[in-house]
C-alpha cells in the first residue's frame, strides 16, 4: 500500500468515527437530505486539525529583527498584551463537508444502531437473467472488437504460418483474426423488495410533523436500498380518503380532510395486490399518522391490518407523530388489538425530531 | 322563547351543589339542547359536553357546514382559545373544529373540540392529552353560568343562520 493510500484509509476512518459519533444528530437532521444526491450524501463534520503556519503582524518584531549576537535570546515582539476575556472552552466549529456513499451510510447506520441483516424471502421463486461480458467470439459488432486479442490472434496466424519476421515485428490481423467482446447468460435468484409509505395529510398534520417522517423515511430507504438490489417504493396519502402519489406530492401535499386510515390500507392492499405478489416480494409498510382517527374508522382499519395486511408483508410499522394535540389513540389501539397477535407489526411514537434515532432502531432492529 | 332561555330556566330549579351528574334537556322550537353538568354552582358550572341538535343541519351540505365552522370561529372567542376548522369530512360530511392553540400547562395540553354535523348536531367537547404518558381522556370544561348560556346561544344563532342560507 502506498503511503498515501495508507494516508487516504486513516483519514476515512477518522471521517468515518466522525460521523458514526454525531449520527443520532445527523438522523434527526432533515437538511441533510437536501443534501442527497445519487449515491453520495454530503456530511459536514466537524473540521480535523491540521498544525499549521500563523504569521504575525507586519512590523510587530519578532524573529531575525534587530541587531544582535549568536545567543542573544530573543524578547517578546512589541504590542503584545492579552486581550479582554478568557480562552474559550468549546472547540471551533469549523465545518468540513466529506461525501459518503449511501452504502456506507447505511453501513455506519446498521453499525450504530446494532441492525441485524435483513433475510429475505422469495428468493429461490424469482429468477433474474444477468447478462457478463465474459466471453470472446470471432463474431459480432465492431463496437466491442477486442483489439488485444484480435492482434494475438494474428500473431500466432503469422508464427504458425511462418510470415512473422521478429526482425521486423509488423503484425496484421486479416478479417478472420478479428474477435469480439460477447456475453453470457447466468439466472441468478433475485430478492426484491417494496416498500409502500402510508401518510396521514389531514388537517391536524402539520409541516413539522411531515418533515419528521420524510427525515425517517429516507433512513429507512437508505437501509433497505443497501439490502436489497431493486427496492421499488409506493407512495399512500390519505385525509378521509386515500390515494396513490408520487414523492414530491407525497412529502408536500397537506389536506384538510378527516382521517380515516382504512382507506390508506385498502389503496395499499390494492397496489399488494396488482403488484406485489407476497410470495415473491419482500413488502415493507411505513405508516405515519397523529394518531387521530376519527372514532368508527380505528374498528374497520384495525380488522384490515390484522387479518389482510400483516399476513402477508414482512415488517408493518407504524409511527406516531406527535401534532399539536398531543398523540390520537390509534396508536394505543394498535398495541392492544394488532401487535400481540402479529410480530411483524411494529409500532413507534415519535414526538420530535430526537425520537427518530430510536423509531428507526425499533422498526429495522428486527432483521425480517 | 329561544334555546338559550330554555336552558336557564332548565338550570334555575337544579339544587346546588349537584349531588351527581346531571343531563339538562331543553328545547326551544325545532332545536334542543343537552347539557351534560358535572357540577354546578351559583357562578359556574363543570360540563363535560354541550350539544345543539336541529333538524337543519339534517341535509346541511360540507360547504355550508365549512362556513358555519368559520362563523363559530369568530364568534366563539370568550373560550380563550380561538377555534379553527382543522379537518372537514366530505365523505361524512363532518367538520372538526379545535383551538388553535392548545393549552400547554407542563406536559399536559388541553383543548377545545367542536364538531359540526351533518344529521346534524353540533357538539362541543374538551380534551386532555399527555402525549408522553399516552392519555388523551375527555375532561369537563369550566365555564361560568353566563358564557355556557352564551354558548348555546351562540351555537343556536349559527344554526338560523344555516336555516337562513338555505332558504
């Protein structure tokens, strides 16, 4: 290893302590998404030191100023005094902005939190066909014509037919030495994943309280993209009524509508249905509400999850949001109607942004 | 004699102070009140819901009870705590009215809510949450003699005024 390459390993280590030792800060931090682009995310991290030169004033004295003999020890520059006030105690905060992969992301997450790997299932039922280029042919486009060994192939051509004059190494291939880049086909057993996100956008719900399921949100897919090869995500807003939406509309749009929250499961259902079969998909559901549902809906939600829903996904986990008027009750429902009877319904309160470190935990830390 | 009246003179004979729970009954003309006292004394009273039920708001449609909300809105102001429409049901044609602001006293919030009804009563309530300890339990409201007789007032008026709009 090269010394810088050796240089380059520590100082990631170090970035990497860095962030593993602000991650629950870095969870409950929503503009860190903001930060996100396709594969890497933009940390900032508290600045490393590094020694350096500090210059002092022009004309203040100092070193090689003035007359004097070898071992003359030399005085304090003019002017100086100690300022007003008292060093402080709390190191700078001078920012340094690494970029970190959302693989390792995930790694530092899983690594912090104590995440177990994720066993999926369906995996010998689907089969997926890769296609290597691992394979040379005398045919095929020019476009992938391996010139390397086109020109070993004239080469030995000419050796074998005695035309090649080491004297004079001139090597050139005919059209039947030419040869090509070519693939083969291999099925590989594939794992997918979907996840289906259930937001409750009623009226009680405010921008703060969406800020903190799109912050876990992204954590959540962070962990389950770095499981799983094609995670394909499902967006579910409802009030009164649900329906299906992109990302943007799903993190934006606010309601004011009432809450029901069987209509979100039975768009959810829907999509299970149409598009995820469960013997062949791993499904994950997020649902997040306030809690507030309106009094008849918690007996018609509670009957879908139960007996449609948390048969057939692997993890259900609901999070609860704190709004204004504190938590609703469906929370509490869940807990005495759902989860003693399903161990893949999961539930969590979030009151703050704080909370998410530990919701996250809750929800992956079951390895299903 | 208009609801308001009906509900005073429902309160005048009840001996102080309540020895139980009481449900005061009144009605004037198509509208009826039920007052639910906890207690009751010669200045104030505890009551853990107040409900106006008319035949008007049988067919009310959601826009009609969307403006009825914002009317109480405005006019409900003596609560202390202003009260807005939060959510409106189309498909139950409800809408939920709550303070604004509720009241944070340490860990405890309380607050108003209001619910406008198709079918059609509009019943006011208030509630306490602890969100950390996971309570959310319905609590009496504390109102004096003379604002919980301009309560039903009040909500009597709104509901003419439904009556007025619809011809």
């Amino acid at each position: 290893m090269l010394q810088i390459e050796q240089d380059h390993h520590r100082f990631r280590q170090i970035v990497r302590g860095k962030i593993r030792q602000n991650l629950r800060k870095y969870m409950s931090q929503s503009e860190l998404i903001g930060r996100k682009g396709k594969q890497l995310v933009s940390i900032p991290v508290p600045q490393l030191d590094v020694p350096h030169f500090r210059y002092g004033e022009k004309g203040s004295g100092g070193v090689g100023q003035g007359e004097g003999e070898v071992g003359t020890p030399l005085g304090p520059g003019q002017g100086q005094q100690d300022g007003p006030g008292q060093a402080g105690s709390e190191p700078g905060e001078h920012m340094l902005e690494v970029e970190v992969s959302l693989e390792e992301l995930a790694q530092l997450m899983a690594e912090e939190l104590e995440l177990p790997r994720i066993q999926p299932k369906g995996q010998d039922s689907i089969h997926e066909e890769k296609y290597r280029y691992n394979t040379i042919r005398s045919t095929g486009p020019e476009s992938l014509r391996h010139f390397k060994r086109t020109y070993l192939q004239a080469l030995r051509r000419q050796v074998a037919s005695g035309t090649y004059d080491p004297r004079r190494p001139r090597v050139v291939p005919f059209r039947e030495d030419r040869r090509y880049r070519s693939w083969t086909v291999t099925r590989e057993p594939m794992a997918n994943a979907a996840i289906i996100y259930m937001m409750d956008v009623s009226g009680s719900m405010t921008d703060e309280q969406k800020r903190i399921v799109r912050t876990e949100a992204f954590w959540i897919d962070t962990w389950l993209k770095s499981q799983y090869e094609g995670v394909q995500r499902r967006y579910v807003i409802h009030d009164a009524v649900a329906r299906e939406v992109d990302e943007e509309t799903f993190y934006r749009t606010r309601e004011s509508g009432g809450t029901r929250i069987s209509t979100a499961y039975e768009v959810c259902l829907q999509l299970i249905r149409q598009h995820y079969p469960p013997e062949q998909w791993n499904i994950y559901c997020f649902q997040f509400s306030d809690g507030d549902n309106w009094g008849e809906d918690n007996r018609r939600s509670i009957r879908l999850l139960r007996e449609q829903i948390a048969p057939q996904v692997n993890l259900f986990c609901y999070g609860q949001v704190e709004s204004p008027y504190g938590s609703g009750d469906y929370l509490r429902a869940l807990e005495s109607a759902v989860v003693p009877y399903h161990d893949n319904v999961l539930t969590s309160q979030i009151p703050d942004e704080e909370a998410i470190y530990d919701s996250i935990r809750t929800f992956l830390g079951k390895g299903k | 004699m208009r609801l308001q009246q009906a509900v005073e003179n429902q309160l005048a004979p009840l001996t102080l102070p309540l020895a139980a729970p009481v449900k005061v009954r009144a009605t004037a003309g198509r509208e009826q009140a039920v007052v639910e006292l906890v207690e009751l004394d010669r200045l104030g009273a505890s009551v853990q819901r107040v409900t106006v039920a008319s035949p008007v708001l049988a067919t009310v449609e959601l826009e009609s009870l969307r403006r009825l909300g914002d009317h109480l809105a405005q006019q409900l102001c003596y609560l202390l705590e202003p009260l807005r429409v939060i959510e409106c049901d189309p498909e139950g044609h409800t809408v939920q009215m709550r303070s604004v602001q509720p009241h944070r006293q340490g860990q405890d919030r309380y607050f108003y809510e209001l619910w406008l009804r198709r079918g059609g009563e509009l019943e006011l309530l208030r509630w306490h949450t602890e969100p950390a300890a996971g309570i959310k339990e319905q609590v009496p409201m504390q109102l004096t003699r003379e604002i919980l007789l301009r309560l039903v007032g009040d909500l009597e008026q709104a509901i003419r005024l439904v009556e007025q709009e619809s011809g």
